[in-house]
C-alpha cells in the first residue's frame, strides 16, 4: 500500500512562527523506518504493508504530539495487495505517457 500523509502541530512553531522542527521529528521517523518513502512540499509519502505503514505513521503523529497539544493528520491511501515498488512506478508510468 501507498500512504500520502500530512501531520500538522497546531502549537509547535518556534518564535518565527515555524513548526519546521515538529514536522522533521515526523519525518525522522519515516526516514528511520526502512520503508520505501519520500517527502515533497506537502506530503510524505510511505510504502509497506498496512500494519507497518500505520505503525510509522503513528509513531511519526506520537513524536509531533510531544511538543503540541494539538496535531493535524490528512492521510490518503492507495491500498493494492500484491503490488510493490509503485513509490516510483506510478510516476513512471506518468512520465511514460507524457513522451508518447
């Protein structure tokens, strides 16, 4: 499965007025986990079977709720047994069409 996801602190920014911090510690342990994954300006997105990729998330969500209240959580799932390595296959295929 694919999982797009999105975790916001709502009392976790710095004096700037950034949660720069909160949403690394996020995403440290997505990168930490082995999983397949990446991270663009939006969303991280992690690959794995369900009860792994819901672990991390959580963990990731546990962390940011650490240093606020109160934490936002937008996921998305693409849930497609038996298939892997689609992190970078369904861009593929998206960059296969865009030549033809």
């Amino acid at each position: 499965m694919l999982v797009a996801f999105s975790i916001s602190p709502t009392d976790a920014a710095d004096e700037s007025g950034s949660v720069s911090e909160a949403v690394a510690a996020a995403v440290r342990v997505v990168r930490e986990s082995g999983l397949p994954n990446e991270t663009n300006a939006m969303f991280t997105n992690i690959e794995g079977e369900w009860d792994e990729v819901m672990a991390v998330v959580k963990r990731a969500l546990d962390v940011v709720a650490e240093v606020s209240p109160r934490v936002g959580l937008v996921l998305k799932a693409d849930i497609r047994p038996g298939y892997t390595g689609q992190l970078s296959a369904k861009v593929e295929r998206i960059e296969k069409a865009l030549e033809g």
